[in-house]
C-alpha cells in the first residue's frame, strides 16, 4: 500500500484540482474526434483539449456529448451511493462545459435535463435548496416544452420558500436576502437567460424598493442608501458573467443614471470597442481578479473569474498574435484546473515574446505542477519529460540571470525522483536527488536523501545528510523549527538502529521540544497542525510515553478527521511494534469517517486481522464483517479473498500485475506463512519486498522491521525494548 491513497473522481470534479499530467499540451493545429472517454487520463486529455477549441470549432459539440456523457455517468452512480454532494458536483461540471454565449444557443440536450430532474427530485425531498435550483435551472435551459414548463413552476414555488423561511421574513427591505444569495451563486455557475433575468428582475426590484424607502425617510438608513449605490455595479456584473456587455448596458438604464453608473457604461464601451489593441479588454477583465486570499466558494469570486474567462475570450478571437492575451487566457485555464491548456497558452506568450518575466514565472510553476502529476502516475513518462523541464530552465537563466524563476531546476529534480522513489526505481531518484543537490540545497531533497540511505542501512550519509537538513538557513522560524524537529527525529531513529540508546534519546528530547514550540504556533491549516500533533506523537512513542502519544494520535485525527495521515501513520507505527489494542482505537476511528477510502479501510483490517491472530486475540467484529463483505474491484478484491482463504498465493501472485502488487503479494503471504510455523519462507517473502526498493509502501516499512528484529511481536514491542524509555525517564 502507498503511502497516499490514489485520487479519486471526486477530487477530480472540485475543478480547481483538474489538471493534466500529458506529456505535451493539447493542440488544436489538427484536432481529432474526441476520443471514448472511459477513465479519468482520458477525461482530463479531452477536458484540456476541449478547452482550446474555439467556440465555432466543428469538433466542440463533439467532445461536449463525450465529457458529458462520462459526468453523467458519474452523477448516477453517486445518487445510486446516495451522495448527492457528488452528484451535484457532477452536474455543476456538466454545466461548465457551455461558455456563458452557449447558453443563449445551444440547442436542447434531454439526457441533462433528465439528470438534473433525478438529482432535483432527491435533494428536493431533503429541502436543499441550492443543489436544487442549479438542477432546476439546468431543466429549464435543456429540458424539452413540458420541462421547461415544470422547472419554472418548480422554480417559483423554491423562491417563496426561500423568501416566507428567510431569516428577515417581516423586514421589507431585507426579506429577499437569502434568495439574492442563493440565485447570485446559481448565476455565477451557470448563467442563462433565465436565471440572468430572474436575479436583475429581483436586483431592480430592490433598488426599487431602496430608493422609495430613502426618500421617504422610512427605510433603513445606509442600507437602502448602499443598495441604491450598488446596484448598477450589480446588473453590470451579471452580465458580462453571462458574456452579454450590451445587455449589460441597457441593464444599467433600469436603475437611475449618475456619474458612477455612467463611468461603468463608458467603460463597457471603450473596451467593446477599441480595435487597435487588447489592452482596453484585459485592463477591463484585471479589474475583476479576485483577492489571492478570497474565499473560491463565494459567488463573487467564481463569477469574476466567468468574466475575466468571457473578457478574454473575446480579446483572443480579436487578438490572436497578442503574447498578454494569452497569458490571460492561462490565468483563467489554471484556476480551472487545466493545466495542460493553460501551458498550451503559456507557450504561445513566450513565442510571441519572451521577454516577459511574468510569462516565465508562470510557465514555470504550470510545468513543476504538471511534472509533478506525471510523477506521481508514470514514473518513465516524467524522465522523458524532464529535459523539455531542463531546456525551459536553461533558457531562463540566460533571459533572468539576476531573477530566477521558482520553482527552480532543483525542484523539477526533486518532483521526478520522489516519483521514482514510489516507483521503487531508487537508484534513478538518488541519480536526480544528488544532481538537485549540486545546484542548491533543499529540505525536501535532503530529507529524501536521508530517508533512502537509512533505508538502506546506511546510517553514517543518513546521519550526515539529516545534520545538513537541521543546519540549512530558513526564511521563517515555524518553517525552520518544522525542519529542525524533523531532522533531530531521523537522527533520533538513526542512532536507534545503531544500538546508541543515549545519543537516540538526546536527539528525540530536542526535536520534542522543538515541536512543542512548534504547536504553540499558529498553523495555516487544520491539516498542518495535525501533522504537528502526529509527529508528536511518534516521537513520545519512540521515548517510551504510549499513552501521551496515543493522546496526540486521538486529537490529530479530531482535527483533521477525514485526513490520511492521521490513521495511517500511527496504524502503521503500532501494528509494525505489536500495539493491537492502541491500533484498535485508531482504527475505529477510521472505519467510522465515510469520506475515507474503502481501499485503505481494507489494509487497516488485513494488518489488525492478522495482528489479532499472531496474538491471540479474537479479530474485531468490524474488521472481520469488512473483510468478509469486501467485494470491491480489482487488487483490492484479491487481497481479501487470499485473506479470508479464498485464493492461493500463486495465484495472487499471478493476479499481480505491477511491481507493487507483487510487493504486496509477497508481503502478505509471508505474514501468513511466518505466522503460521514457517519462519524461513516468511522470511524469504519478506527479503523479497525489501528488495523491491518499494520504500514508500507501508509494507516495505513493516517487512525492514520484522527482519531487522528477526521477529513477528506477540506482544507490544517498545520501540528499543524499553532501553530508551528507561533512559529518558532516569535524566
């Protein structure tokens, strides 16, 4: 098992994480038919490409029906999970696929109103409102007469709910609040005709309303003054999310002319249009890039990002030779998620004129990310990617002598070798790892350094390369603490393996105490602060304080609870040194958070199951009830069937068809052999995964241990058999 569970098509629909991981960035120059979308390499392929393609491409409608036949796929089987959350998110996706133009156009399309209506019929039955109008308005923009009809009605009833249960009900000026809000986010995802109607039809309806209670002096005071004020900008802002500038002129006659409304109409036009250059267009879009820290689930922030995605489109089909253009273009490609586009645009700029550090800079963020998604599926794809990385970097520092661009060339070294680390292609990832040393030293790099060398039983570069971590200058005293902590805990674990008890608990003392000034700071995230209190926690257990470091496991996983890490490393911590009933809590804890991976639920039951009967205890009801029902796909399914006695080892091994697998395959069945009276051919298993160079499965981890200490723990094991407990408690 991999240290960090595979992505799901849930993290893939959040579209601020889609991205592409291709060797090369989608081309239109010659584009294909869309190819059978039936996994998510594919999608992402044809997501990037689709995003390319102009508006009156022949192929867009094409590639349109295959993204939206694969989404809505998905949308089924999550409401068949009953998560309607996904479902939902389905459709939202669904529905991007349309430019705001589209909407105005774009002929009926049944198969998503029909989804739409099965997700409304559910989330209307649990009264939730959002999720509902967007599958309403969804109905009425593709639905056939009699939907259409249906969705309104459906509509209208929705909006007196939401008005009659508004939280200002009796205050006249106020009482449209939450449906304001409610109709602004529909509008920011998918703004048609309709919907675009119904929110300036309630905008006007207001700022009625506003003037009529300030004048008459009866209103509420700056409250119906900032609604008359506002209300312009308002109008005009939904518009051009819906791409429709000229609607938004004659929008903003609907509201009393002044100076501001004026100034925002001159502005239209002059943007409109200048024919000389692009520069009135993207002046025009930068003034709706949100805050860098605003909130992306606000309305206000998904809908300026639909403008700014609109105002360029324009100023591409106008100006297709202009370099800012296109790095617009890319801004917006990227907040999308799509990597691969956004580069494709990135490449054109530079093209055009590479001049420009900005371009640079982004281009060479795009490429660090879209190496890094590469890394992490093929490692050999990222190799052959990495000297297009090299040669990008090379022309940079010629261009940018006295300003680098970051990420910089050690880092691309460092992305390619931890994949190849997961790959188990060790000696390739060190080969990368020394090169990124050579040009500047990094923590990451040297940490990873360390790790494989101590791995490898080399503890003198191990210890040498961890000294060098905890030496190296740092910009912020929480990062310099974090790294400091963490380099005096390898060394900790270095001197352990050496049979040094003494040194071993000095090194664990400091990095303790470097970590408790580390949780007294604050952290960025609820994440971040877990991974605080779970290396806490090892290390308390390393000096012996179980039940201190079983405290810290317990509240990293109440910060954190849906968090990976906050099962997986202590479940792996205890079951290696026996601990059955302390892996027993953590994994209840798991097993009871639905948004974890049953793949990984699956491993925490093999490792506590087996635990249970190399010790004598009964298996848990849970664990062995998972295990028993377990019928999911793929490796997984095999793994439990050769656990519950139903597939021989040879033909798990003959199942396995990657290295991991294989790894896998041959760890499991050594436990089951070892524990069985068969100590020799466990153990030859158990050689077989270590030489694997698998370093980041838990498994490589579990079978180094078992051999080293030339035993499967009957009992719980303390970490030196008690030597550094004794010595931390005698200073």
């Amino acid at each position: 098992m991999r240290s960090s569970p595979a992505l799901l098509l849930t993290a893939l629909l959040a579209l601020p994480t889609v991205g592409c991981a291709h060797r090369k960035a989608p081309s239109v120059e010659a584009p294909l038919a869309p190819p059978v979308v039936t996994d998510l390499d594919a999608f992402e392929d044809a997501l990037n490409h689709y995003a390319l393609l102009p508006l009156d491409h022949p192929s867009r409608a094409a590639y349109r029906s295959v993204l939206t036949d694969f989404l809505l796929t998905h949308l089924d089987g999550a409401l068949a999970r009953d998560d309607e959350d996904e479902a939902e998110a389905s459709l939202r996706f669904a529905l991007s696929l349309y430019a705001a133009s589209e909407l105005r156009s774009a002929p009926a399309a049944p198969a998503l109103a029909e989804a739409a209506h099965r997700l409304y019929v559910r989330t209307a039955r649990h009264g939730a409102e959002m999720p509902s109008l967007l599958a309403l308005a969804a109905e009425q923009r593709f639905g056939d007469a009699a939907t259409r009809t249906r969705a309104v009605s459906d509509w209208e009833t929705l909006e007196r709910w939401l008005i009659d249960n508004g939280p200002f009900a009796t205050e006249p000026l106020l009482a449209h609040e939450e449906l304001e809000r409610a109709l602004e986010t529909v509008a920011a995802a998918v703004p048609t005709p309709f919907v675009v109607q119904r929110l300036a039809d309630l905008y006007v309806a207001r700022y009625d309303a506003a003037v009529r209670a300030h004048s008459s002096g009866g209103g509420l005071g700056n409250t119906s003054l900032r609604r008359v004020e506002i209300t312009g900008y308002l109008l005009m802002r939904l518009y051009l999310r819906a791409d429709d500038p000229e609607g938004a002129i004659t929008a903003m006659k609907r509201v009393r002319s002044d100076d501001a409304i004026d100034q925002l109409e001159q502005i239209l036009q002059d943007a409109l249009k200048s024919r000389r250059s692009a520069r009135p267009l993207l002046s025009l879009a930068e003034q709706f890039i949100p805050e860098a820290d605003a909130d992306p689930s606000l309305p206000y922030v998904s809908q300026s990002w639909g403008i700014i995605d609109n105002l360029s489109r324009r100023a591409l089909e106008r100006y297709p030779k202009d370099p800012f253009v296109h790095l617009m273009r890319a801004q917006v490609l990227r907040e999308s998620g799509l990597t691969g586009a956004a580069l494709h645009h990135l490449r054109r700029s530079v093209e055009l004129k590479d001049d420009v550090f900005e371009t640079w800079q982004a281009l060479a963020e795009l490429e660090q990310l879209e190496l890094s998604q590469l890394a992490r599926r093929d490692a050999d794809a990222a190799m052959a990617r990495l000297g297009e990385v090299e040669a990008l970097h090379q022309r940079a520092m010629k261009l940018w002598r006295d300003r680098p661009i970051r990420p910089s060339l050690p880092e691309a070294y460092f992305t390619v070798a931890e994949g190849l680390y997961q790959a188990g292609r060790v000696d390739d990832a060190q080969t990368l790892l020394d090169k990124s040393l050579e040009i500047e030293a990094e923590p990451r790099t040297l940490d990873l350094l360390g790790t494989i060398a101590f791995k490898r039983s080399r503890f003198g570069a191990a210890q040498a390369h961890y000294e060098d971590l905890a030496r190296l200058p740092y910009d912020e005293e929480s990062t310099k603490l974090q790294w400091e902590a963490h380099a005096r805990g390898q060394l900790g674990e270095i001197a352990l393996r050496r049979g040094d008890p003494e040194a071993s608990t000095d090194y664990f003392r400091v990095a303790l105490r470097q970590t408790n000034e580390l949780l007294m700071q604050p952290a960025i995230t609820a994440e971040a602060q877990a991974e605080r209190y779970l290396e806490r926690g090892r290390l308390l257990f390393f000096l012996g304080e179980i039940q201190l470091a079983l405290d810290d496991f317990e509240y990293a996983s109440e910060l954190a609870p849906d968090h990976v890490k906050a099962y997986a490393e202590p479940m792996l911590q205890l079951v290696s040194h026996g601990y059955y009933h302390e892996a027993l809590g953590i994994f209840h804890r798991a097993m009871a958070r639905s948004e974890l991976a049953d793949g990984l639920k699956l491993y925490f039951c093999l490792w506590l199951s087996e635990l249970a009967h190399r010790q004598g205890f009964p298996v848990d009801a849970e664990a062995e009830g998972f295990l028993g029902d377990f019928a999911g796909d793929g490796w997984g399914r095999k793994l439990a069937q050769h656990a519950r006695g139903e597939l021989d080892y040879d033909d798990l091994l003959a199942a396995a068809h990657t290295d991991g697998e294989r790894a896998e395959a041959f760890f499991y069945e050594g436990l089951r052999r070892w524990g069985s009276g068969d100590p020799g051919s466990g153990k030859q298993l158990m050689r077989k995964v270590v030489d694997s160079e698998l370093m980041g499965f838990f498994e490589y981890d579990m079978a180094q241990a078992y051999l080293a200490w030339d035993d499967l723990p009957r009992k719980a094991r303390p970490p030196t058999m008690g030597a550094v407990a004794r010595h931390a408690a005698s200073r």
